[in-house]
C-alpha cells in the first residue's frame, strides 16, 4: 500500500482512476477484495485524483453498503472514505459555485 501511495503522489496527473475495477472490488464477496477497494479510492480521494467521472450510482451505493459491513476491517475505513469523497464533491461544488457567480 505504501508504494501505491508514492507512485500515486508521483504521478497522479498521469493517473486515470480504474473506477470500474475499484467498483468490482467494492461489491466483491471476499472480504479482502472488499477492503482493496476502499484502500484503493482513499489513495485517489486522499490524492486529490480527479475522479469527477465516476457518476454510476452504484458505485456509490457500493461503497457506502460497505458502511453496513459487520467487519470492523470493512466500515470503518468506508466510513472515512466515504467522509472524504463527501468532503472531495463539497470542494468541487463550492467552486463551480464560484466559478458560476463571477
């Protein structure tokens, strides 16, 4: 995970989000699987990675579902992801809002 983390820092600009992939593994049965996926949105989301395609719904729903895991190891670090992606759309909000009033 933490060389996931430098070569995203490295070369987030380059980085097209696999958001399908991450999806996959969000809705997986394996609870490994489960806890790749959202490891792997915080890395985008915690990079500020432009992941402003990501407009299928269920791939929202997935990740908060993951919220509702009996695991520990699963909903808390959905919780915290889910917390920032909410921060992440906030921030984009606010500036098209600013971007609409100039």
């Amino acid at each position: 995970l933490e060389l996931l983390k430098i070569m995203t820092e490295t070369w987030r600009e380059h980085i097209t989000v696999p958001v399908s992939t991450i999806g996959d593994y969000l809705n997986s049965k394996e609870q490994k699987k489960v806890i790749t996926g959202i490891q792997l949105f915080g890395v985008v989301l915690a990079n500020q990675i432009d992941c402003s395609d990501i407009s299928d719904f269920n791939f929202y729903k997935s990740l908060i579902a993951c919220m509702n895991h009996d695991s520990k190891q699963v909903h808390a670090p959905a919780a915290e992801v889910t917390g920032m992606l909410l921060k992440q759309l906030a921030k984009r909000e606010r500036t098209t809002r600013t971007r609409k009033t100039r």
